[in-house]
C-alpha cells in the first residue's frame, strides 16, 4: 500500500410554499405536514439560510415508550413552528441543564436552495453519549457551500444507553434514533432541497464514534436503499475503548441502587422514575466507575453488544472486515487529542499530579491511564513505555508532569483516538482505495484555548474538538482563522475525484496545517 498527499477531501460528491426574498419559510413535508422556518445567512459572503430547526422525527420517548426503539413521529396537523432549536435530549451538564423534558427526538434543516437538489451532509454531535444538542451547531459557515445541512438529536445517556439486556430496556436507543433520523432524511429532505443519494454523515467525538457504528452495525449495512454513501469521522470510532459499555447490566444495577429500585421490578422502576433523581444517579454512577474501574465500565455512555437492540450482534471489531466497498470515508485526528481524556482523568482524580511529582512513579500512573480507559483491551506497550521511560531517564527530576504532559497525551490520544481511527481507515483502504482519506488537525491559533484541571507546557495545544470552531461558528475568527475555516469547509463539503496533489492547507505560509493522506 502507498500513500500520497492530495489536497481537497470530501466526498459529497419538496414541495415548498411561495415566498418573497425576506418572508418566512414554510415547507410542506408530505406526509408529515408544513413547517414554518426562519431566515438566517452565511457568515462570509451573506448568502440566504432557509433554516427550520426542531424538526420531529420520532415520537416523545415518554411512558412506556422510555428505553424503547424510535417510533418515527405521526404526522400533525396545521402548520408547525420550527423557527427556535428543539430541546437537548434530557442531561445534566455544566452548561446546560434539562431534567423535565424528554420530548427531544428532533432535527434541523438548513438550506440555501428549497428548488434545488443537493448533497446533504448530516451531522452527529459528540459529548461523551451523554451531553450536547443540535442548537450547539448553527450553519453559517458550512452554508457557504452548495449543501443542506441536517443536525440529528438522540437519546442520551441512560435514556438512550442503559441496558437491561432484555425487550424492555434493550439499549441502544440513542443509536436507532440516528438510524431514524437517517431515514427520515431519505424520506423527506428533498423537501427542502437536498438529494437523497447523495448524503454524507459527519461526527466528531462520541458523534464520530456513532458514524463508524453506522458504518459497520448490520442494521444499517443490510438496508436494501443505502441511508448515506460518505462519511467523515473526526475523532472518534466505534473501536475506541470508551466507545462500548463493558459491563451494562452490571452498570444498570449500580444505578437502580442508587435510585432505590427495590421490592419492584428494575425496569417498571426506571421507567416511572423522574428524569432528575434519573440522571443524578446515573452522574454519580459514572463519576464513581471510572475512578473504581474505568471507563469502558460505565453504564449509559457506550453501546452494547449483543442484546435485543440488534445494532451489533457481535463486537464491532467482527465487522471491521466486511467494510462496505460503496462508502467513501475520511477519518482524522487533532494532534493533542488526548488531552481530554488527561484532563477528565485529573478532574476526578486530583491527587494524581500530586503523586507523579512526588513519588516520580510513572509506571504506576500509566497502569493507572489504561486502567481506566480500556487500553489493556488493546496490548501493553504503555507499560513498555512507562518502562522504557524509568530506565531512560536517570535524573527522577525529569519524572515529573511538565516533562511528560506532552508523552502522556499522546499515549492517550493513540490509544483512544488515533489507533481505532486507523483501524477504520485501514479497513476501507482495502476495499475503497480510491476513497479512503486520512487527515490530521494541527492549527493552532489565539482560539486554542482549553479549561484544563492539569497544567500542559504548550500554550496553545490543539487539543479535542478543536477543529469544530473552524466548521460550526462558536467564536470571533481572525483573518488567518478565517482563511482556515474557508479551507476546513471546502475541504468537507467537496468531492475528492481527480485530486492528488500536494495539500495547499497553510493559512500561515510557514508550516502544514491539514495533511490529507489518500491510501491506494
């Protein structure tokens, strides 16, 4: 296999009411009903957004219909108002709080062209399986290409994760919820201009982790009309340790206990238990597992194999050899991915810091890195580092955090991020050589700015999600920002064919920025 750098990546390749340039939007989904949007515009050359958000595509995941399968919403009467994003599926963060509304199963829809017809890119945000939402996403830069952008919410954390291994709490459930939003796009979103043939779905973190399973659960893969035909992974996989839940009944039992689930059944008791006792539990759960146990332990963040939810029969890792030959894939990685694995590990584990720098024990403190998130499930080089480190160097001074922050980070992100990323790429390589593409993230600008519970020697890493501030607007970009963002959009929103030139991606002029590896 040879590989060579090419410059651009991605493969992208209804009935509407009239109304003047600056009325509001109304399409009529047949089938479905009409829904009222609003008007927005792209951030750099002010073109027309036709923006209708809060789209159902499942019924209200309430009652006895909580820990179920998606039932695709019925059809309602009237003209319905998706002009303000839906509510996030039901989560507990620092940012955001919902404990009283799990009527969440919605998507947006944006749009510059209701008459045309053109590829549709739908995005699966991260956030660990069990915070985020599609209001986090707005369009203004993506928009600036010729495409429709869809952004999917689903059931998160226990509500879309937990598992009893039985009908009445299967799991999975935040995983059919994508594969129903998937078909709703091929159902309706020529509606609102875009094809059907030609969609894309793109993730990042747990988002990504959802698009590789996608890619691979025979759910998805056996459907007789394909539901996408590219895909974008940005760091993250199905193969990632934190990716699957290793314990689920087990997990599910801490949290009942917690509730208090006794002397009824578990699964009557979690399904009439109100979303706030619900989902403090489940934090508590997780906090406490990955200090005990490890991540891949926690219940209500991962996907389950085997059970009645039928998305993966067997491990993932059966199916990484039967990559379907018709999917064009790009997968990638920023290159301080591993910080935030680093830091989630510091922020429950505080003292840790601490003691590296007292005792200059690193051996202890990586058995402790794979410990908790599943690298033993892989092979033991990190001992072999840590190691290979104690006997490298003499001087115990130089065991000390500011000396190893940037090794251990690495050791991090190539465990959990970088290596399953590969093993994707690796796959689809064999099948699809002309479409496998491989890209790394290191940008760096005065954005690049990160909360962390640890200190990191460099000022600037770029560290996890780093790259979505250059395709969704969050922050004021600078001029060099902007150049980086045009290309980050160009890049996803194009079409690969014919491209094999070297990656002209150097908004500064001094260093590569993105590098695109196509492997044939």
């Amino acid at each position: 296999m040879c590989a060579k750098y090419i410059t651009a990546v991605l493969i992208i390749s209804g009935e509407i009411s009239c109304f003047g340039q600056h009325s509001t939007p109304t399409v009529n989904i047949q089938g479905l009903g009409s829904v009222q949007g609003s008007i927005g515009h792209s951030a750099w050359t002010n073109r027309t957004i036709y923006e209708f958000q809060g789209i159902p595509y499942g019924e209200a995941p309430v009652g006895t219909l909580r820990f179920k399968p998606t039932v695709k919403a019925a059809a309602w009467g009237g003209i319905r108002d998706a002009s303000k994003p839906g509510i996030r599926c039901p989560q507990i963060d620092e940012d955001y709080v919902n404990v009283e509304n799990e009527d969440c199963l919605t998507l947006s829809v944006y749009s510059n062209d209701l008459d045309s017809v053109r590829p549709v890119m739908v995005f699966i945000h991260g956030g660990w399986f069990f915070k985020g939402g599609a209001d986090q996403y707005e369009p203004n830069f993506l928009l600036e290409s010729d495409v429709v952008l869809v952004v999917v919410q689903y059931r998160l954390g226990p509500l879309g994760f937990l598992s009893t291994m039985t009908e009445d709490i299967p799991g999975n459930v935040g995983m059919l919820d994508v594969i129903a939003a998937l078909e709703w796009v091929q159902q309706y979103i020529t509606h609102f201009g875009g094809d059907s043939s030609q969609v894309t779905i793109f993730g990042e973190s747990a988002g990504a982790a959802a698009v590789s399973a996608m890619l691979h659960s025979p759910l998805v893969q056996y459907q007789s009309t394909p539901l996408f035909h590219k895909a974008v992974l940005q760091s993250g996989s199905v193969f990632a340790p934190w990716a699957i839940s290793d314990a689920p009944i087990e997990g599910t039992s801490d949290i009942t206990s917690r509730i208090g689930c006794t002397g009824v059944a578990v699964e009557q008791c979690l399904r009439g238990v109100d979303l706030r006792t619900l989902l403090e539990a489940f934090i508590a759960h997780r906090d406490q597992t990955i200090i005990t146990r490890g991540y891949p332990y926690v219940a209500g963040t991962g996907i389950v194999v085997g059970g009645p939810s039928g998305l993966f029969p067997q491990h993932p890792k059966y199916y990484l050899q039967n990559a379907n030959k018709h999917i064009a894939i790009m997968a990638g990685a920023n290159s301080q991915d591993g910080l935030f694995l680093l830091n989630e590990l510091h922020k429950l584990q505080p003292q840790l810091l601490q003691t590296l720098n007292t005792s200059h024990d690193l051996l202890h403190y990586i058995t402790n890195l794979h410990e908790k998130f599943g690298h033993s499930k892989y092979d033991g080089s990190l001992e072999v580092y840590a190691i290979g480190q104690n006997f490298m160097v003499r001087q115990t001074e130089r065991l000390h955090w500011d000396n190893l922050a940037s090794g251990l980070t690495d050791i991090c992100g190539n465990h959990g991020i970088k290596a399953p990323v590969l093993s994707e790429i690796h796959a689809f390589s064999h099948v699809n050589p002309g479409n496998v593409y491989l890209y790394s993230f290191d940008y760096s600008s005065a954005l690049t700015h990160v909360n962390l519970s640890v200190p990191f020697p460099h000022d600037r890493p770029v560290h996890h999600g780093e790259e979505l501030k250059y395709l969704f607007p969050k922050e004021s970009l600078d001029d060099l920002d902007i150049k980086m963002a045009k290309t980050m959009v160009q890049l996803w929103t194009s079409s690969p064919s014919g491209v094999s030139q070297q990656p002209r991606v150097h908004p500064t002029g001094h260093q590569r920025i993105v590098s695109i590896l196509q492997f044939s």
